[in-house]
C-alpha cells in the first residue's frame, strides 16, 4: 500500500488520537487500508467509467481524478463571489449549490464508508478497539469531505480572498466547516432513520436514486447557476424574512451579511446563530445515536427485500394487448422485472431518461429569454419534443448488460424457434415501461404551452421514436439482452450513440416539412405508423433472428 501524503500530515498530529484512547499505529494501517480502496472505487461523477489499465501493477486514484470536475463547478460559482456585495443572497445561493453538491455526493459514492460493515465483522474480531474503529471511521469521512469540499471551494475562496479581504476568506472557511459538520451529521440521520423504519433494500434503493439524481442535476447544473446570476443582477436590497430560517443555506449567508456589511437585523442574528449551534447539536445527536445507528446498521447484512418482483395487473392486461405472442410476452415480463431491479441499470439509464425529460422544456424556456410567449405557442418550436428520444440509443445499448449476466445460458437453452421475441419483448418493454411515461408527460408540459393543437404531432412523434427504436437495434447486434457484464461496457461505445443521433434530427426534419402544408401533421403520423410497422416486421424476420 501507498504511503498517502495526508497520513504523513495526520502523524503530525498523532498525539492527539492518542489522547482520545486510539492505538495509533493501527488507526494509521486502517487508515491506509481505506485509502486504497477508495482508489479503485469510480466516483458516480465520472459516470461510472471502467478504463482497462495498460499495466495492472500500476493503481490510478480515480477519485483524486473526479476532483478536477468539482474545481470546474468551483469555477462555474465564481460570478456569485466576485459580482457586487448582496451577500446574503449570493452566498445563500453558493452554500444551496456547494451543500447540494457535496450532500449528494457523499451519499452517492461514499455511503460504503458510513454504513460499512466489514469492520466490525472483521477488525473488531482482531485486538482493535472499538474507539480506534470509530475514529479511523471519522477520520476517513473527514479527508474524503475535505478534498471534496476543497476542490468545490478552493477557486472561490482565493477568489474572496482578493475581491473582498481576508475577513471574507475567514467567514468562509468558518462557514464551510460548520456546512460540512450538519452535512455529515444530516446524512447519518437520514440513514438512520430509513433504517429504522425500513430494511436495507429501501436504504439501497434511496443510495440509487440518488446517485441518478447527482448525475442529472450535475448535467443540468449550469442551468441553476445561470439563472442565479440573473438573480443577483436583479437584486436591490437585503430583506430577510422569518421563513428563510428553514433554509440551512441562508444561514450561512448571514453570516457574510453580519460580518462584511455590518447589517444585524433580528433575523440575521437568528440565522447566523442556527448556522453555529445547528450543525454542533445536530453532530452531537449523531454521536450519541452512534451506536444504535451501528446496530441498526445490521440490517444491511440481512438478505431483506422481495425475493420477487411484483408484476402489477394493469401492466399485465397491458402486456397481452402489446405482446398477443406468449413468448413475446413472457420476454417482455422478464425484461420489465431486470429493468426495475438492475441498479446499475438505473443508475447509467435514469440519468439520461430524467435529461430527456428537462432538455426539450429547456430549449423552450432559453426561447423565451428573447421571444414573447404568444410567439412562441404560434411557432413550431414544439418540434424539440424530438430531443425526449436522445434516451434511446443510450438505454438500448444498456440492455445488453446485467449484474446477473452468468444466467444468460438459459436463453440459449430454452426451447426457442428464434431469438426475435426476445428483442422484441424486450424493447417493448423498455418503451412502455421507461420511454413512453417520460414521453407523455414531455407530451403534456408541450400541450400545456401549444395548445390540444399539437397533439396529432405529438402522436407522430411518438410513432417516429418507435422508428428510431428499431433503427438503434443494430447497436445490439451480436448480444443477447442482459447478456453481458457491467465491467465488459466501454468508454468507446459513446461515438455510437453519437452517430445514432443523427436519424432523430432527420425524422426531425421531415416532420418540419410534412409541417408545411395543410394536415401534413396527419399524414406524417400515417407515413410514420406504416415505417414503424412495416420497420418493426423486417426487424423480427432480419434483425433480431
């Protein structure tokens, strides 16, 4: 094992672990122990990315790389530290970020530190104390929380220290400290409260969504941040109100209003108060759940959770309408069940399915920063509905993978005529259980801004992703569904869903022309229905065999 830079700094101040009753020496090997494995571990950032390493002798830190992504969102905040003197309202936005950022991150790549569990079937079986344990435990989250902290930061506070002077430098680092104190302490108590109410597969299902939320708001973050700055722009005068007491971000905000602008309104006094003794009382009463927190803990060892996947009925009913085929139809359950389970199938799907949601109504909210809204709604900007369908080629190439790929043996021993029921059960499924809910409620967000008119081109759109659908099966080609293992998918496949972008701009196209003239918007679902058949047809007969 490495010799980490931050254990040589931490034996500097040995002496203090020593004084708390920990025996260092393990402390330290622990401690080193940990490190390592945080090396191999890929952070949820780099979108789960496995690179195969020329030399395996030779251990890269990956997530010492994925800090260089938070430093670009340092740089994004930077507007917020440098543009005028309306602290409260730039710092409260810089904290919601910085805390959002930083909280979703901790539960999403660094959960298996807080709840692990390996130490205590492990070491405490061997002579370490239980105090040593904790505090290696305590240490690890806290280098984790400053490296993380310190690249979100790092830019902003040199940036502070120039624009505004050394006491701004020292608000904000007393204040980073004390947000990162109740950002740890908020995410132990949320563990442990779904632990004590629920098992270990809800905890494991609440870690997931959200690590698929950190990758969508990361995507979509400079969005936020833009929006924000218009904000500050607008921003006259300072007028805290009681109710912002509920909002941990403003409490930190107060403090640069007190301490830079001298403006100490009774309300600013509650907010720079809570920003002190919320965070200590709030880590105070993590320590002292500490131990019921571990034994609560316990659950996760436990094999808790469905051993089945409820299918629901109207989904049933549903699937012999779409799939009159048994086989078809069996393949179709089968595929709903391992997209509802897969986690890692969620967590590299979701993130685009949520982007398809945001990234059409987006387009038409930019449109409005220099178009009136009733120019709008008379326009064919609504054609953007096209950009929900960027989710297709992305998941299609996913569903040739599972964490339970070894099974796969069975579809080469059933007893079947061909393999086209199992594409095609398979993507119907994926259709009418993850596509085609994003895509009516894109539909009805577009309905709501254009009007009912719109709804035959909606229609004609749906049809065209089924298209699509089947245009973007030839990334499956030569793969079974869920045949194959997370760690065989490659970096290089992303210049496919690329190239695989390009017909849904030319159906886009098409659509704009068919546009052009009277009930065009008919026949384009009429010409769409008949490829969408005719293509799906072909498919089974040539593809999918």
């Amino acid at each position: 094992m490495d010799d980490f830079r931050t254990l040589k700094l931490l034996d500097k101040g040995k002496w203090v672990f020593e004084k708390l009753g920990a025996d260092y020496p393990v402390l330290r090997k622990i401690l080193a122990m940990k490190l390592t494995m945080d090396q191999r571990r890929v952070p949820t950032i780099l979108g789960g990315a496995r690179r195969k390493q020329e030399d395996p002798s030779k251990e890269e830190n990956r997530f010492m790389k994925s800090l260089w992504v938070y430093s670009i969102f340092g740089l994004l905040l930077l507007p917020l530290i440098l543009l005028g003197e309306h602290y409260l309202v730039q710092m409260t936005i810089f904290f919601a970020i910085l805390m959002f950022i930083i909280m979703t991150s901790l539960v999403s790549d660094f959960s298996a530190v807080l709840l692990d569990l390996r130490d205590r079937h492990i070491l405490l079986a061997k002579p370490v104390g239980r105090k040593t344990l904790s505090l290696a435990k305590a240490v690890h989250v806290a280098i984790y929380l400053f490296f993380l902290t310190g690249s979100l930061a790092a830019i902003p506070l040199i940036a502070g220290l120039i624009r505004h002077g050394p006491v701004f430098f020292l608000v904000f680092l007393v204040a980073l400290f004390f947000a990162d104190l109740l950002i740890l302490a908020a995410t132990a108590m949320v563990y442990y409260f779904i632990l004590r109410f629920f098992d270990g597969e809800k905890l494991r299902d609440v870690i997931n969504y959200v690590q698929i939320l950190l990758s969508v708001s990361l995507a979509l973050g400079y969005q936020l941040v833009g929006r924000s700055f218009e904000l500050i722009q607008g921003e006259k005068a300072v007028s805290p109100q009681w109710w912002q007491a509920l909002l941990p971000p403003a409490w930190f905000g107060s403090l640069f209003e007190a301490g830079l602008n001298g403006f100490w309104a009774p309300e600013l006094a509650l907010f720079a108060l809570l920003a002190i003794a919320f965070p200590i009382a709030a880590f105070a009463l993590y320590i002292k759940l500490m131990p019921s927190f571990e034994g609560k803990m316990q659950k996760l060892s436990s094999g808790s959770g469905p051993s089945r996947v409820k299918v629901p009925e109207l989904d049933t009913t549903l699937s012999r309408i779409i799939c009159p085929n048994r086989e078809e139809r069996a393949f179709y359950r089968f595929a709903a069940a391992m997209m509802k389970t897969e986690r890692d199938f969620r967590l590299k799907v979701y993130p685009s399915i949520g982007l398809s949601v945001v990234l059409p109504v987006i387009l038409i909210l930019n449109r409005l920063q220099w178009d009136s809204f009733e120019s709008l709604a008379a326009s064919k900007h609504y054609l953007s509905i096209y950009m929900a369908a960027i989710v297709i080629p992305t998941s299609i190439i996913m569903l040739k993978y599972s964490g339970r790929y070894k099974a796969s043996w069975l579809f080469q021993t059933a007893p079947l005529r061909s393999n086209s029921f199992l594409y095609s059960g398979t993507l119907k499924a994926f259709l009418v259980r993850l596509f085609l809910p994003v895509f009516a409620l894109t539909g009805i967000i577009f309905c709501g801004i254009f009007g009912l008119k719109i709804l035959p081109d909606i229609v004609g759109v749906f049809l065209a992703s089924i298209f699509y659908c089947v245009i973007c099966t030839f990334l499956l080609k030569g793969s079974l569904p869920f045949s194959e293992s997370f760690e065989a998918s490659q970096e290089s496949e992303g210049w496919k869903t690329i190239i695989y972008l390009i017909p849904i701009f030319v159906l886009m196209g098409i659509h704009y022309l068919f546009t052009l003239f009277q009930y065009g918007n008919y026949l384009f679902v009429l010409l769409m229905l008949l490829a969408a058949s005719v293509s799906w047809r072909i498919a089974g007969r040539k593809i999918w065999t």
